[in-house]
C-alpha cells in the first residue's frame, strides 16, 4: 500500500503547473525597427491630421502612439541582443 502511495506522490509532482515552469525575472522582447518607426509616423499623423478635426479620437491615438513609441524605447535598451551569424 505504501508503494502506491510513493507511485502516485511522484505521478503528481511530474505534472508542473505551467506557471512553474516561466522565468522569475522580465525580459522585454526585441521590436523592429519599423515599430518604432510606426509610431512616430502615427503620432505626426495624429497631430496634423487627425487631432484638428476629431480631438477626442486624436487624443485617444496620441496615447497608443506613445506607448508605442516607450515600448519600443524600452526594448531598445532593455532587450538582449540576438547575435545573427549562426
């Protein structure tokens, strides 16, 4: 009886939860560079465009466009580098 016991103890602890298996530690991804590029266009095109004629939608895609544009900051530093010349 005690042999079942241990078999069924070591069955569950071979079935990990997937949250176990995600690193501690953040690590942003690497954007490309036409991300970065995106919102910078966006927002011009937002002032310029957008904003005069519809304030409330202009300022609404000036938020998205801004975190864009720090998202892609962010990955800028914060990224590892990927060295291509496998």
């Amino acid at each position: 009886m005690a042999k079942a016991t241990k078999h069924i103890n070591k069955s569950k602890s071979k079935h990990k939860h997937p949250e176990a298996t995600l690193p501690k530690k953040w690590h942003p991804a690497p954007l490309k560079s036409s991300f970065m590029l995106l919102s910078i266009l966006g927002f011009f095109v937002t002032i310029f465009m957008v904003l005069p004629r519809f304030p409330s939608m202009g300022t609404a895609f000036l938020i998205v466009f801004i975190a864009m544009f720090v998202a892609a900051v962010v990955s800028m530093t914060k990224a590892p580098v990927i060295n291509e010349n496998k």
